[in-house]
C-alpha cells in the first residue's frame, strides 16, 4: 500500500472546520470482495486490523480524479481519518436560496460531524453546505417575506438541510462495547487472561479480567451518561408559527426549514438562526457568548447586504432566550441544526480540539519497545529450549508467558487512576474538568493569557468622571456639562426595558442614572429621552463593534437631526475637524491611572440618509472616565506564577495606556522593565517608548516588556514580520483585542510545542478557551462547558496547574513503576529459565496482586505539593530521564538478581531438587530470586514514589506508606523467619540464616543504588535537560 505522503491531497483553505485534507477515491470492487473473503476466513481479525489503521482500509479503494470520486479520506486536525461516502444531489437553485434562477443543479456532497459539505467544481475544494443569505434587506423583504409557498420546496429543504433540531446520537451500548473489547491492549488482557487460566492461574487473571470488565463497564457508562447531557442540553422544541401556502400556520419547530418566515416565540428559545426583519427583540444570549446582560436585537437595515459574522444586531441565534418583542418581530430562518451557533457549540463539545499533549503517543511507543522485547524473549525461549526435552506446547507456553509479563495488562489502569484522583481532587476545590487529557497537558503549562475585565477585573464599571471639551474642566458631577455633552450621554447608549427596567451595559445604566434623564419607549423610533422640556428621539443606533471600537446614534430633537457618537478615543478623535491641544496628554494621563476612556463628539446634521457617510468634521465633546477595579487576589496569583517562572500576560479591549497601567496594577509588568508601546499606523509598525520616542525593539537590552495592540499583532502574523519572535517574547500586555485576535495570539504563543493557558469570563473569549491547551472559564453561562475546566476562583488556575503537575508526574512514575515490575519479572524468569525452572503460581499472584497492584494504585493517591516549583516535570515518556531511569534502575535490578545467584551457588548449602518448565521446582534458586525480586519491586516502588517539588511527602499518602511498610514487613519476614505453612503455599525451601542475610544486604545495596540514581542523577538530569530545554526555545 502506497504511504498517505505518495496520494494527491486537497487543502482545507477554511481554518473554522474539522479537517485539514481531503483524498478522493474510488472503490475498487475486486479488492473489496477480497476484502469481505478475508474478513470471514480470519474470523474477523482482518476486519480488526482495518479498524484500527484506517490507511490500511485504503486498499479496497482506488485513487482518482475528484469529479469520478464517489468517496473522500477526511484527514482531520486531530489526525484521524474517516472514509465517507459521496452523497450527489439534484436540487432546483431555489432550493439553496438562489432565487435568481429555475435552474436545477446536480451537487456533490458527505456529512462529516454533522455538518453537510458541497463540492466546488471550480477548485475541488468542499465547504459547508448553507441558505444563501447574501441579499439587502429590501431583498429580505421581498425574496422571503412571503414565507414558503410550496409545500415540495419545504421537502426538499428538509432532505438537504435536516430538520430544525439538534438531535445528538446516543450510541448504543452494543456498539460502544464492541469498540472497547474490540481494543488492541483489551484484546491482549483477554489473551493473557485465557492463557493464564489455561495454566490455571486463576486467581490474579480473575482479577485482571474483573478490572477489565469494569473498567469497560465504567468507559460505556460514562460516555453514554457524557452525551446525554449533551443531547439533553443541546435538544429543544416548540410550537412555533410560521407563513407557509400564504397564511400562518403552527407548526412543530422541527418542521422548520431555511427560508421560513416566523413570528418570534416570546419567553422561551429561538431553535435556529434567523434574521430579523420587523420588530425589535431582546434576547439573553447568555448561553452562546457568556455575556450576562441582555441583548437588543433590532430588524435589518434595508440598503446593506447582510454579512452574518459583522450583522449581529440583527441575526438571533439558536439557544439565544427571547425575552421581549417589540413589534411584530417577524424574522426568516437561514440555518438550522447543526448548521446554527448552538450546534457549533455543541460539536466543539462532541469533537473537542485534539490535546496536544503526547503522553499517549509516547506510551504507545514504549508498548511498541516493549513488544520487541516481548518478541525477542519469545524468540529466545525457543532458542535457549530447543535442546532440552520440553515438548512444543509447554515451550510455546513459556514464551508467550515472557509476553505477558513484558507487556503487562493492567498498564493503562495505573496510567488513568492518576489523573482520576487529581480530577476528585479539583472537583473539591469546585473546579470542574470535562477532558482529563487536559489535566496532564496542564502540568506543562509555561505561559497563562488573562482576559481583564471579570478576571483579572471586577465585572463592574465605576464611572469616575467625564472632562468636558467645552469646559476644559474634569467634574464628577455629570450635570455640570455642557447641555450638548449631556445630550450625547443620554442618547448614545443601547438600554432598553425590561419588566419596567433599564437593562444593558452596565456602565450605560450609571451614566444615565447619573444624568437624571427619562428613558421613555416609542413605536415610532427606538425611543425617546426626555429632561424637564428637551426630548430628544433615538431614530436609528448603530451598535458597538470590537471592530470599529465605536458606537453611535441618529437624533432628532426640536433643533433637528445630528449624530452623536462614542468610542475609543483613537477612533473618534482622528474624525472630529478640531480638539484641545492638551488632549493627547490628558488621554495619557487618565490611562496611567487606570481610568478606561470613551471620547464622545456630535455633528449636527441637515438631513438623513442612511447611504451616506457622516463620520468626519465632528464636535469634540468630551471624555468619560470609568474604572474597573482590580480583584482583590489577581496581584497574589500573578505574583504566584512569575515565581514559578510561568509567564503572565494580559488580552483585553482596553487602549495601550489604560491596559499597561492595569498590568503595573496586578503585577504582570515588572516594576523593573521599562515599558515599549507598538501600534500600527497605516501598515507600518511603530515602537516607542513612555517618553513617545520612536525606537528599533531589535537594539534593545533584555529588561523591557511590550504592550500592543491586537491590529499590530494580527498584521505582523499575516507577513510573518522578522519582529514577530520578538513580540512574542517580550510582549506581556495586548490591548484592543478583537474575539478572533484572542485566538489568534494563543495560536501564536503555541508554537515550539508551548503549552499554553487560558483564563477568562467566557464573555467574548469562548474562542480563546477552546483553543488554548489549557482554558479555565470563570462563568458558569452554558457556553463555558466548551472550555476544559470551569470554575469561580482566579486562584483555580494555580489549583489546576498544581494538580496537572502533580498528575503528570504520577502517571510518569506509575509508568515506570509498571515498566520496571515487567523488566524484574522478564530478568527473574529469564535467569529461571536458563536454569529450567520457573517462578510458582503462587509467588507470581503474591507479586501481582498483594504487592504490584496496591502499592500502584496508592501511589497515584498523593495529592499536590502546596506550592509551584520553578521548573516542569518531565512531559514525555520517551525522553532522557525517563529513559535513563529504567536503564539504570534495571541494570541494578541485573546486577543484583545476578549476585544473589552467584552468591547461592557458592554457599555448600545449595541444592536444587529437579527442574521443569510445566511445575516450578522448589529450589534455593527459586526461593532467593524470588525473594530478591520481590523486595527489588518494594524498593523500586519507594524510590520511585517522589514528593516534592510536584506532589507531596511521600509520608503523607498514609494509604502507601502503610502499605510500603506492610509489605517490607513481610518482605523480612519471608526472608529471615518464614513459617512452614508460608512456605507450602509460596513454594519456598528453607536457606540458612546467615544467607538470609546476604540477601537482605544485596536487597538493601540495590535500593541504596536505586534511591540515588533515582533521587539525585534522575533529579539532575530533569534539571539539566529542562534549562538546556529553555536555552534553545
């Protein structure tokens, strides 16, 4: 079969979806015929190996040109592949909201994670299948305001786009059992498990099977449990009514289609996406963004085309909750399903970004060494046996025992227990978790990004005053401005009313209360303002956009119409004809007080027409002052982090000044560095100093910091600007950040394998938190169930990362505690065999079950050391130290079986009574190696249970230690004073005393050898391999 690299592959050119490349192929009927026959006659073991490589499924199909395709390999982000068939579709252009035509056309599509995609014939290329919504409004009105007319179109919508709900598949419990027993290691504990019984070691092989059954048992119901509350959360329906064959009907949400047109259900969830085309709405969209105050959803202008990304002011978004209607609040459907805000959520949360962490990876590569080794051992078996007269079977037995013991079936239990109890742990601390990947991934974070306002800030806004252009004066009295100033204040903000209160932006609601104004409600206009004898009418508002940074109003009072307008100073300043001289300065003042500034200017206007622009010559009116106030602990939990050597940095949508001086505040920038400003300015970078001085960051010593702006950072990713390492480096504080800059500089800072986290409210950061290695929400809206940990406390990043840390180490050094119980078993029963013996059933259930088995469970038990180390654990299982401390520790292990037996064999004592593969012999040879390598396993486990700086004293996890000391307890007893009836069910001989000695001796050499390997040359080359790791990133 050809390798993937060799096959003509099809680029993804839209970042937004599941998948990266896609392969066209054909199927090729005689291969799959043969497939089909190789299916039956290897009892489905074929079929098997075809399910776990998909590139090995490839050989049934054939590769071809994309319009004779009739299947694709989707190659997804998380490098999967899916092979799905090709769906051709003949649909009338009406049908996908071209209404231009009657034409029919023949598409070609698949469904992969419930979306539908298309075909472009012009590029081959497949992009998501939507109702076209490209149209003015006027055409809105015209094109599909009338609703469906045609009962078949509602048909042919309905096979194409699905129906209107978001239906999850609950797999059914066959299906998921199948998949798990269907595992290669669960097939391989089956293997074991029969062949151990076959040699009637039932006892521990009851076990491994009892804990296979569970822990399939525990996978089935937990995922089934984990989509249904998916499903139940993500499924809704209603009656709704809608305008179809030219009268209203009430129909079943389900039965909606794209192109309906509907009346708005009031109090309750909108099931799809719509535009709104009359009325006015308030929704809570609470579920989708995070952002707790309601939203006023207005209808859609009729000169512009609608563009759904940019025109949220009139598109209202399944799961979004309908508060109150204003108007007939009549709206048209253009997407349903899956194909809606609230079922991307929901994928994102089916289909989670793949954990970049290797851990799993690593330790399928150390399964495979292991193998080999495995192979090997059997190999030798035969080899080392082929002399002696032992017939074929029991030879064949001894070898596949070396596998079984090389490769031992309870691995990924004591890889997983871990991270379960780090998971309890955190769950205490009420910080939840729904991807326990992440929990190792998070022991490795060096970098944590913060969202400002609602995490590093208070949610709230303090309005601390407003300095009045006309005036020249700052007042924290709002009725000293000028009339016209007030003017501005009242009208340019975006409250309306609910249950007879004024709702919306929080700092909108205390400006207006501040201003004594009445806020009164109108059919006619959006709504009017009164004080004392003005009233003034809010004709038409033009919301607030992270991407002009603006927001404003039409308004018509007895003088006539003007605009009045709010923003980031930036913005409004370069369009007003003239302002204060010393303007630039107080801007700069107020921000190095932390103080966010909105500039307001007002131009008066002779008429109205919405084609025109009116955004230039305005009147400067003045600045509003507000404050949002540092959390009490964020100072502490950065300070926390920069003294373990994580970098802090700060996203927000404050103005370069304001952003530094709250990062002064809360202890992300040093005190110590001196401070440099990046902006862009028309397509060029510009660098200066406090002092505003133009400089080249390129000559600069390392004790300085950056603050920019996000524009800046998303202009020197796109020319991948030879400055760019060096903002990445040094940049600490990123202002004006859009939603989509937040991803994109944690997209940015995970290069070179950095993991990184993110902490936010989920307001407008829901993108960032998913993105980021490790996302912490602060919200308790649904939509922060999209992001792998929640939680209410800034603090529970430091809990978090704590507990990765202490998790990834553990799960590093259970593994190396199961690796190096199968190397002391595969050397002991080496040795044996070389002497044709063996160990006895009953010695090997003693060290499997009494010993191995508690002793690594309850060294997954110690919880987190209380404060963060300096430096990481190690983050991967094939790495130096890893590597180095199973080499060492098995090279003592040799040397000290190999000891115990020389030192046997030497002694006059030494007698062995027979020899046989099929029924171990009870020996000297037997009973000192089996009493070495059963304290080797003790003190093996010791050292390897490490406390600080990760986790804590190995003494305060009693559940170990009493265990450690119950087991040396009886390690000693077996050496030096066994009963007789001990020895019967071990199958032990006695030795002389002053031998018993001898072997405690080599026993406490070798744990003396392995401690300080493990504890300081192991410790070393984790710190040198860590600062050598630093230096070349």
């Amino acid at each position: 079969m050809k390798k993937l690299s060799t096959y003509q592959t099809f680029e993804n050119s839209l970042q937004s979806e599941d998948w990266d490349k896609i392969v066209f192929l054909q199927a090729n009927k005689t291969r799959l015929n043969l497939a089909y026959f190789f299916y039956l006659i290897s009892f489905g073991t074929f079929y098997l190996f075809n399910r776990w490589s998909p590139l090995l499924d490839l050989w049934k199909y054939d590769i071809c040109l994309p319009n004779e395709a009739s299947y694709v390999m989707i190659i997804a982000k998380d490098g999967s592949h899916t092979i799905i068939p090709i769906e051709i579709i003949e649909v009338p252009l009406s049908t996908l909201g071209y209404f231009a035509s009657e034409k029919t056309v023949e598409i070609k599509t698949f469904v992969f994670r419930f979306v539908r995609y298309y075909m472009k014939n012009d590029n081959y290329t497949f992009l998501p299948l939507k109702f076209e919504t490209n149209y003015t409004g006027a055409d809105f009105h015209e094109k599909l305001g009338k609703g469906i007319a045609n009962p078949y179109e509602v048909t042919l919508r309905r096979k194409l786009f699905g129906e209107c709900e978001i239906n999850v598949p609950i797999p059914s419990i066959f299906s998921l059992i199948f998949i798990e027993v269907t595992h290669p290691f669960f097939l391989f504990q089956t293997f074991s498990v029969l062949l151990w019984c076959y040699e009637e070691y039932y006892l521990y092989s009851s076990v491994i099977f009892i804990f296979s059954i569970i822990s399939v048992t525990t996978t089935v119901s937990e995922i089934r449990s984990g989509i249904s509350s998916i499903k139940s959360m993500a499924r809704f329906e209603c009656s709704i009514s809608a305008f179809r064959d030219s009268q209203w009907k009430t129909i079943s949400s389900k039965e909606l289609v794209p192109g309906d047109l509907i009346h708005l259900p009031e109090h309750t969830q909108i099931p799809c996406d719509v535009v709104l085309i009359s009325g006015s709405c308030l929704v809570d969209e609470s579920m989708l963004t995070g952002e707790s105050q309601p939203v006023l959803k207005e209808q859609i202008s009729t000169a512009n085309f609608y563009v759904y990304n940019d025109d949220k002011n009139c598109t209202i978004s399944s799961g979004t909750k309908s508060l109150s209607h204003k108007g007939s609040c009549e709206a048209i459907v253009i997407a349903t399903g899956f194909a809606t805000a609230k079922g991307s959520l929901i994928r994102s949360i089916l289909f989670p970004k793949p954990n970049r962490f290797g851990f799993v990876s690593d330790s399928m590569k150390f399964i495979l060494i292991m193998t080999a080794i495995a192979v090997a051992g059997f190999i030798w078996t035969f080899v080392e046996l082929a002399d002696d007269d032992i017939d074929l079977l029991n030879k064949i037995l001894a070898g596949l025992d070396l596998v079984t013991i090389i490769i031992p079936p309870a691995l990924p239990f004591a890889m997983t227990v871990g991270t379960a109890f780090a998971i309890s742990r955190m769950y205490r601390k009420n910080i939840t978790c729904i991807s326990p990947p992440a929990v190792n991934a998070a022991g490795r974070i060096s970098i944590v990004c913060f969202d400002k306002t609602g995490t590093l800030t208070k949610d709230s806004m303090t309005l601390k005053g407003v300095w009045d252009a006309n005036f020249g004066l700052f007042t924290d009295n709002l009725l000293e401005c000028s009339q016209i100033f007030q003017e501005n204040m009242a009208t340019c903000q975006s409250l309306t009313r609910l249950d007879g209160k004024l709702i919306g932006d929080p700092q909108e609601e205390e400006i207006f209360k501040k201003l004594s104004w009445e806020w009164i409600e109108s059919d006619s206009e959006r709504c009017k303002v009164r004080k004392n004898d003005v009233e003034i009418k809010i004709k038409n508002l033009f919301y607030f956009s992270p991407v002009t940074k603006r927001m404003g109003v039409i308004i018509e009072n007895q003088q006539g119409i003007g605009l009045h307008l709010k923003g980031a100073p930036e913005v409004i300043i370069p369009l007003c004809k003239e302002y204060p001289e010393n303007l630039e300065n107080l801007i700069k003042l107020y921000s190095s007080q932390s103080y966010r500034i909105l500039a307001c200017a007002y131009k008066s206007l002779p008429d109205y027409n919405p084609n025109e622009n009116y955004e230039n010559d305005l009147i400067f009116l003045g600045l509003i002052l507000l404050q949002n106030e540092i959390k009490p602990n964020s100072y502490e939990v950065i300070s926390e982090l920069k003294c373990a050597t994580i970098k802090c940095i700060m996203s927000t949508g404050d103005s370069l000044v304001t952003a530094a001086s709250i990062g002064k505040e809360c202890g992300i920038i040093p005190s110590s560095s001196s401070v440099v400003y990046g902006s862009l300015l028309d397509r060029n970078v510009v660098w200066k100093n406090d002092a505003s001085k133009a400089i080249d960051i390129t000559q600069l010593s390392d004790n300085f910091c950056l603050v920019l702006t996000g524009e800046l950072l998303e202009f020197m990713a796109s020319i991948s600007h030879q400055s760019l390492p060096i903002v990445l480096d040094k940049g600490l504080i990123f202002s004006r950040m859009s939603p989509d800059q937040k991803v994109l500089l944690i997209q940015l800072l995970q290069t070179n394998n950095t993991m990184v986290a993110m902490v936010g409210d989920g307001a407008n950061d829901c993108g960032a938190l998913k993105a980021a290695d490790v996302g912490l929400s602060l919200s308790e809206a649904e939509s922060s169930i999209a992001a792998p940990f929640n939680g209410t406390r800034l603090n529970g990043i430091i809990d978090i990362i704590k507990e990765g840390r202490a998790s990834l180490v553990t799960c590093l050094q259970t593994f190396k505690f199961i690796m190096m119980y199968s190397l002391v078993q595969f050397s002991v029963i080496n040795i044996l065999y070389l002497l044709d013996n063996n160990m006895t059933d009953s010695q090997y259930l003693y060290q499997d079950l009494f010993l191995i088995m508690p002793l690594a469970v309850f060294m997954a038990y110690t919880g987190a050391y209380d404060k963060l180390a300096k430096f990481m654990p190690p983050g991967a299982l094939v790495s130096i130290p890893i590597i180095s401390s199973l080499i060492g520790h098995f090279a003592v292990v040799v040397i000290g079986q190999t000891m115990g037996y020389f030192a046997l064999i030497l002694h006059d004592f030494y007698k062995e009574s027979g020899s046989s593969l099929e029924v171990a012999a009870e020996g000297h040879s037997n009973t000192v190696l089996f009493l070495i390598s059963t304290a080797q396993l003790l003190c093996v486990g010791i050292c390897l249970n490490i406390g600080p700086p990760f986790r804590k004293p190995a003494y305060e996890n009693y559940l170990f230690t009493i265990a450690a000391v119950i087991a040396g307890g009886l390690n000693l007893y077996l050496i030096f004073m066994p009963s007789e009836g001990v020895q019967d069910i071990l199958g032990l001989v006695d030795i002389p005393l002053e031998f018993s000695f001898v072997i405690f001796a080599i026993v406490c050499l070798g744990f003396a050898c392995s401690f300080v390997h493990e504890r300081v040359f192991i410790d070393f080359l984790s710190l040198s391999t860590n600062s050598l790791n630093k230096s070349l990133n």
